[in-house]
C-alpha cells in the first residue's frame, strides 16, 4: 500500500500537478485521498495494536511477576514445610509395638528393677519409682516393689539382664501380673553446655507379656535438652527430677 501511494504521489506531482481542472486529475485527487484516509486508518491500527501487544506484554509481564511470587511463595512454604517436618521427625521418640499385641488386656504390672548405666548411683531406682507412679495414675494395678524383690530372690536371678523368658512366665504366675516391665537408664544428671547447664534424661523401657515372654512394647526416650529461653536468655528451666518425669510421662503415654 505504501509503494502505491509513493506512485501515484510521483504521477500526480510529474505529471499532472498544472491540469487540476481535469476529470483525471479529480480523479487522481479522489485516488490520493482516499490512499491518506487508508493510510491514517493503517496507522491508527498500528497504534491500537501496538498498544493491544503492550497491554499484552504488561499483562504477560504482571503473570510472570505474579507467577514468580506465586513460585517464591510456594518455595518459602515448602522450605517451611520441610523445616518442621525435620523438626518433627528429629524430635520425635523411637519405640516400638507389636503388631498382634492387645495393650488394653493389660490391667495389672510388675516392674522390675531398671539397670543403671549412668553416673548416678541410684538414678535406676528413681526412674522406676517414677515408672510405678506414673502407670498407677492411668489406671494400671502395679505388684508391689517389695513383693517383687522378694520373688526375684527367691527364684536366684542375679541380675535383671539374665532373666529367661521361662522366669518372666514364672512372676507372671505368682504376682497374677499380664506383663511386666524392664528398663535401664542410660543418662541421668546434669549436661555442661557453652554457657549453660542442663538436665538431661534417657531412658529405655520393655514391657513383656508374661503369658507369652513376648516384647509388646519398647521405648528409648530422652529429654529434649535447653529450649530457646535457656540458650539465649539463661532462664531457668526445668529440675532434673521434673525432665525425668516428663521423659517418663512421654514414654509411658505412647501404650496407656
């Protein structure tokens, strides 16, 4: 359209720019404006469609940003997620439960003497005190520690990790106990950190059918260590009797 218009201007001016009075110079007139209003048309459109492109690419241009923030949002919330969920699974405690077990049979328990690994004399005792206390408030019938002592002597078993499953059926008969339960005590005291000091529990627990001499539960749990308000700000927290009573509580609310 434009090399037409270039013509018709050279043929116009050439040619025909001194007979303006004639039908062909009329008619060239007619021809040349019609070519501008086509020609103010065609920019007009060259202008709404650059226009209708920018509108487009601003558009385009917002979706990307909008696509990019929705991108760095879903990002942020997936770090987020995989951050607690790291969280959840480090503090999480390990024990195990028996497929075929039926811990709500379970109405009444001996427990045995824990063994004690730790640096505190008598730091298996107090766990399994704790242990006693804690089973008897959630209903659970406990034999009597005495009563206890008094079988175990009696039926000559040195040492609690030599105990055979045929002895475990055995007080199971005598104490009329569904199960009974072992434990150890790995660390009981106080942990020296940079700047502060902090009580620290573990503990392993094994409930063993008597009918059976079957594991139905076992449980290692350890207390959590300083929280933030310790850390940073040297707050006092917790005693090192309440963190053994909380590791005990934990473990202990996982099968009553």
């Amino acid at each position: 359209m434009q090399v037409l218009v270039k013509i018709i201007k050279f043929i116009w001016v050439t040619q025909f720019a001194s007979f303006t009075r004639f039908k062909t110079s009329k008619i060239l007139k007619k021809i040349l404006y019609i070519s501008n209003v086509l020609n103010h048309v065609n920019s007009v459109n060259r202008v709404n469609s650059v226009n209708c492109v920018d509108r487009v690419n601003s558009v385009n241009c917002v979706d990307r940003v909008n696509s990019v923030n929705c991108v760095d949002r879903a990002n942020c919330v997936n770090y987020v997620l995989c951050f607690l969920i790291i969280l959840t699974c480090s503090c999480a405690q390990k024990y195990y439960v028996r497929q075929e077990a039926d811990l709500k049979a379970i109405k009444k328990v001996a427990v045995l003497p824990f063994e004690n690994f730790s640096t505190e004399e008598i730091a298996g005792e107090k766990i399994r005190r704790i242990v006693i206390a804690e089973l008897i408030s959630r209903g659970i019938e406990v034999v009597e520690p005495g009563e206890v002592a008094g079988i175990i002597k009696k039926m000559k078993i040195k040492t609690i990790n030599m105990i055979k499953i045929s002895d475990i059926k055995e007080i199971g008969k005598l104490t009329g106990s569904h199960a009974v339960m072992t434990g150890s005590v790995e660390y009981y005291g106080i942990s020296r950190g940079v700047n502060i000091n902090y009580p620290e529990v573990t503990i392993n627990l094994r409930l063993i059918e008597t009918a059976t001499g079957n594991i139905m539960w076992s449980i290692r749990r350890t207390s959590e260590g300083p929280n933030f308000w310790m850390r940073h700000f040297g707050s006092e927290g917790k005693t090192l009797s309440e963190t053994a009573g909380e590791v005990v509580r934990d473990a202990i609310k996982t099968i009553f």
